[in-house]
C-alpha cells in the first residue's frame, strides 16, 4: 500500500461526499420551487407535487446508480486491506529537560 492508494482513497472519499451533497443541493432545490409554485397556483398543487416527486426520483436514482458504480470498480477500497505489516509506527519523539 502506497501514497498512491491512500490518495486513491481520498479521491474516492471526497468524490463521493461531492456526490451527496450535490444530490441534496438539488432536492433542496427542488423542494423550495415546488412550494413556491404550490404558494402561487394552489390549484395545479397535484400536477407540481407528482412532478416533483418524479423529479426527486431521478436525482436519488442517479445518486444511488453513482454508488453502485463506485463500489463495483473499487471492490477493494476498504481498510481491511491494510495489515499491520503496512502499517507504520508514529515517530517517538523524546523531550529532554
């Protein structure tokens, strides 16, 4: 295991954390222009509500699909693959008085 898989890792952690927040930016998004449609025209509150539930759908699907895919080319991004043979001891530092 080398800097390389431990940059790996990174990369994956923050693309992933990038993925979820994008995500629910967009459902926050939406949410507040379908209230604010539905505070405007009460009567086409039904079609906005369908429209947004179908809207919210597709972002988490997308969002769930990014998952999947991340976690079917990475199979081996776990921890368990660090032993304790890679592991390396924190430095000992000495105070001397």
């Amino acid at each position: 295991m080398g800097v390389g898989y431990g940059m790996a890792l990174l990369g994956m952690g923050l693309g992933l954390g990038l993925l979820v927040f994008g995500a629910a930016y967009g459902i926050g998004k939406l949410a507040v222009a379908a209230m604010e449609g539905i505070a405007r025209q009460p009567e086409a509150a039904g079609n906005i509500r369908g429209t947004a539930i179908v809207l919210g759908a597709l972002i988490e699907g997308f969002t769930f699909f990014a998952l999947i895919v991340f976690f079917l080319l990475n199979p081996g991004a776990t921890f368990e693959k660090m032993t304790e043979k890679d592991a390396k001891p924190a430095p000992v530092v000495s105070e001397k008085h």
